[in-house]
C-alpha cells in the first residue's frame, strides 16, 4: 500500500483534527501518500480529494471540528453510489481508507470493506454510544462542555430560587447526561436507560422544595425527552419553579481535551498499523486503557452497556 486516503463524516467531533493530524504523521513516518477526502462520503463520490502535506495538519491538535470539514450523502447509501466511491478511489489509486466518525459512518466504511477496500474506522462521535469501545473521540470534550455550562446556569437559578432542567446531546444514548450530570453535579438525571420516571422526578423536585431546597439541576438526555416539555410536565404537576436550557450544539465545539487528544492520537496511530498490515474491515477503540481493533461486524452489533453504578452513584450524591 502506498496511498490511502482519509475521511470525516456525519457530526463533528473534537478531536477529529488530531485524528487527522495523527492519521498523516504516522503515515508519512512509513513512506505512505495519504489523500485527504473532503465532506465525507459525498467528497468521495465528486472527487473532492487532495494529497495532504505537513502543513496541512500544523496547529491543528487544539482545535475543534474538523478540516476535512463533513456531510452526510444520500446517494452513497445506494449500490451505484458506492460503486462510484469505488472507482473514485481507484481512479486516484488509493489502496485503503480511513474514516472517522460513528455509527452511520462505520456502515459506510463497512459496505466498501465489503466491495473490496481496505477500510479502517475511527470512533468520532460526542455520543459515546459505540458499545465495542469504552470511549469514542469527542465524548470527554462534550462532557467538559456541559459541565461548564452547568455550572453557569446553576448561578442564575440559585439566584432565583429555580430548578434549571438542562438537555444535552447523546441521542439514545445517555452517557453524555450521566458523566456531566455525576460532575456537574446534578440533583436528578433523565436518561433513556434509566428507570426514573417524570412523575417520580417530579415527586422528588417536590420533596427537594419541602426540604428547602430550592434550586436543584436536573439533565435530561435527548432521549429521555426535552427539556421543554419536562418543564411544561412540572408546572402541571408540581408548584416548582423551573426553566428549561437546551445546550445543543454548543456541545459540539470547542478545542478537545487533552484526553480527546491522546485517544484521537493513539487511535489514528492504530488505524495506520492495519493499514500496513493489510487488516481492512476493522474498527479501532479503546477497552481498559488499551487499543483493540475489532470487526464492523462487531463495533455496530455491540450492545451498549448501561454503567448503572455510575447512576446509583449519582443517586446515593444527590440524597443529601
């Protein structure tokens, strides 16, 4: 292999630079081209595609988004369109490819492994909801986000006697809301995963109130529901007082954490490796501390675990 190239696609994460950065460096360190393929799998198919050079990744560790820049292709979802992505990449001779993102990216990387590319996948995702793989690039960054939001809203909800009810990313994935919420810290978390329901948050909101307590946070992941409705459900069930923050995509941005940046980095190192060694059709993570490779097959079938100690953790924290 002396060519591949190198994609970002779906949602931005931080740490996708470093991922870049770490994908270019270690494949000139073995003698490799590496091409670097503009707005995802779209950029495939249209060519948009140039040999990236030193310079090309310089200063770009610390920042957020990605240079690639991204996007999401309905055409390459069909057999035409990945046949085109194909004969795209023999046309520039590209012997593999490296794609960062998430799920969604790992069945596009998976489905031209399956025509015959050497296809390595990188988990750049804030959602953390890839179950092969203890943490995905971007996760720690987005945590730190909303745990530095939290803190703000928290000031201005002492000073108004309010309960703030705040909603993060993680689609149905709660570990956003989880890490943050034990951090924050948060007095209830609402997650997809979990079995406190809104009557039973409201109750306990109700108590807090009884108890003196007139400011509390509550986060709500995506999935469980939105903010604004959770706050609507209080004020038809309870007299607390309570205001609803969507972070959205504030989430998303931002210079990564150094964590982001050494699991970004060790990770683009990785997937270089099973380039040069011919292992396509696999994904990189990182379980217990050490960087594993495991099938597509086996980074999208494998079911995401709930970490319930962390959320009776949270609940034992929030009782007094």
């Amino acid at each position: 292999m002396k060519r591949f190239g190198v994609l970002t696609s779906g949602g931005d994460t931080p740490g996708m630079n470093a991922a870049i950065r770490a994908v270019l460096k270690a494949g000139l360190n073995k003698g490799y081209n590496v091409m670097g393929i503009y707005h995802g799998f779209a950029g495939l198919i249209e060519g948009r595609i140039k040999q990236l050079q030193y310079p090309d990744v310089h200063s770009i560790i610390d920042r957020g988004g990605t240079i690639l820049r991204t996007a999401r292709s309905e055409e390459f979802r069909s057999e035409e369109g990945q046949e085109k992505a194909v004969q795209v990449m023999q046309a520039y001779n590209m012997d593999g490819l490296i794609v960062i993102g998430g799920d969604g990216s790992f069945n596009g990387a998976n489905a031209l492994a399956k025509r015959g590319i050497c296809t390595i996948g990188i988990p750049g995702t804030i959602d953390n909801d890839l179950g092969y793989t203890d943490f995905t690039i971007g996760f720690d960054t987005a945590v730190n986000n909303v745990m530095s939001e939290i803190s703000k809203i928290r000031d201005t909800m002492r000073a108004h006697d309010r309960v703030g009810v705040v909603e993060v990313m993680g689609r149905n994935c709660g570990d956003i809301a989880l890490w943050a919420g034990l951090a924050g810290p948060a007095d209830i978390i609402l997650l997809p995963e979990s079995p406190l329901s809104w009557d039973e948050a409201a109750k306990q909101l109700t108590m807090n109130k009884l108890k003196g307590r007139l400011t509390s946070m509550v986060i709500i992941a995506e999935g469980a529901g939105h903010a604004d409705d959770f706050v609507d459900f209080l004020k038809a069930h309870t007299d607390v007082e309570a205001k609803a923050v969507v972070l959205s995509y504030i989430q998303r941005g931002g210079d990564p954490s150094t964590s982001d940046r050494v699991l970004a980095t060790r990770l683009g190192a990785k997937a270089v490796d099973l380039l040069e060694s011919h292992q396509g059709g696999r994904a990189v993570g990182i379980r217990n501390n050490a960087i594993i490779d495991v099938s597509f097959e086996e980074a999208l079938n494998t079911t995401k675990k709930f970490n319930e100690e962390l959320y009776r953790l949270n609940d034992i924290m929030s009782k007094f």
